[in-house]
C-alpha cells in the first residue's frame, strides 16, 4: 500500500500543479492539448505520497528540418526542427532533452518545460499522444495480459484542454482541486468500472507501490 505518511504537502503540491498551469500556455517543444491530473492528489491525501500527471501532445508536424544540423552543432542534440520546435530549442536551451542516442525526446522537453525544478518531488508523469480517457483502459488491459505496462489510475481531473483556442484551464476542476472537494471510489473499484473482467487487485496494487522516489517521465504512444 501506498505510505500515506510520505510525500509532498497537500499545499506545496498544488502550489507545483498551478505553475504547471501557468506554462501551459507559453510556447512550447510541441503541441500541448490535455492536462489531467490522477490519483493521491486527486483523492485527497495529505500528504501526497506522488503526484500523478498526465499529458496529450501531439506530434510536430511541421516545423524548421533546416536547423537541426545547427542545433546539433551548438548543443549536440538532433532532431531539433523535427520532433521539437527550433524557435522553443533557441529560447529555452537549457530545457533540451535527448536520449541515450543524442536524437531529442520531446516528452522529456515539454517536462522540462512545465515542471521544471522538481527532479527530486514524486511525481509520476504520462506523456501520450492518446487521450487519457482511450488511454487507461488500453493500459489496464496490457498490464492484465501480463505486459510491463504501468496501469494509470483512472480517477482523475482535467485542468486544462487547448480546443483550438491556444488552452485553457477548467477553473471548475481547479477550484475542486484546491479544495479537495474530489469525490472518488476506491481505487480497486474505479478500475473495475473500466473493465470488470480485469484483476483489478493486481492493477491497484501496481499503481500504489510504483517507486516514488524523485520524478518519473513515461513517454507512451498507446
């Protein structure tokens, strides 16, 4: 079971959530359209033994090819132009992500972006293309036919959602949020009303012991 003696003060944890919030809205290393967040935080504890987020992106279509020789001259890190917007790369270099093999990771720039300075807060954090609400189901349903996949806890609030309009925050589900006014079952019974044949036992019991110690960047096409 998840330590509820452990983690990030209620307050310190929505205080990180609003400035998330706030950068949302700033350019950004690639097309931002959903923020939810899940679980402890959501239901209520406080402390917040870790901080569940979940972000929809998607992916860059079309941007600046032409510099990425520059960028990786200047920084050593490819794909910039490509999966990463140059502008974002130029203004905010500090911010630049790659994998193991020096190609950019753009779910790890828009992190970077949004929470920056949380490297050591449990925070476990979804980076998708897939909506959240396609996507837990198809997580749950992995993780039952034995896949590593990590389900997502399926109680959660969206906060802010771009429809064309460059994005805005839900102050409805803010306001909720901050005074923990959630209503939730358990967690064993919220998985079991996305999928009732699931061994929703074993799902919850994943989610509540998933390591928290520091931050975790999952980047998940589903």
């Amino acid at each position: 079971m998840t330590d509820v003696t452990a983690g990030i003060d209620r307050e310190r944890a929505v205080a990180t959530i609003e400035r998330m919030l706030d950068r949302a809205s700033d350019p950004l290393p690639v097309p931002l359209r959903e923020i939810w967040v899940a679980g402890d935080i959501v239901v209520g504890l406080d402390p917040v033994p870790r901080v569940d987020i979940y972000l929809t992106k998607d992916l860059l279509f079309k941007d600046s090819p032409e510099r990425e020789a520059e960028f990786e001259e200047r920084h050593g890190v490819a794909g910039v132009g490509k999966s990463v917007r140059a502008e974002w790369a130029e203004e905010h270099p500090d911010r630049l992500r790659a994998d193991d093999s020096g190609y950019v990771d753009p779910a790890a720039c828009l992190v970077a972006h949004l929470l920056p300075d949380t490297d050591d807060l449990p925070i476990r954090v979804t980076v998708s293309n897939t909506g959240f609400e396609r996507a837990v189901p198809k997580r749950l349903g992995k993780f039952d036919d034995g896949d590593d996949t990590l389900p997502l806890d399926p109680r959660a609030a969206l906060l802010w959602a771009d429809e064309g309009d460059g994005g805005t925050v839900s102050a409805s589900a803010l306001e909720k949020l901050r005074d923990n006014e959630f209503v939730f079952a358990t967690l064993e019974q919220a998985l079991a009303m996305v999928d009732d044949d699931a061994d929703t036992e074993a799902a919850a019991d994943a989610i509540e012991t998933f390591d928290t110690d520091g931050r975790t960047i999952e980047s998940d096409v589903v």
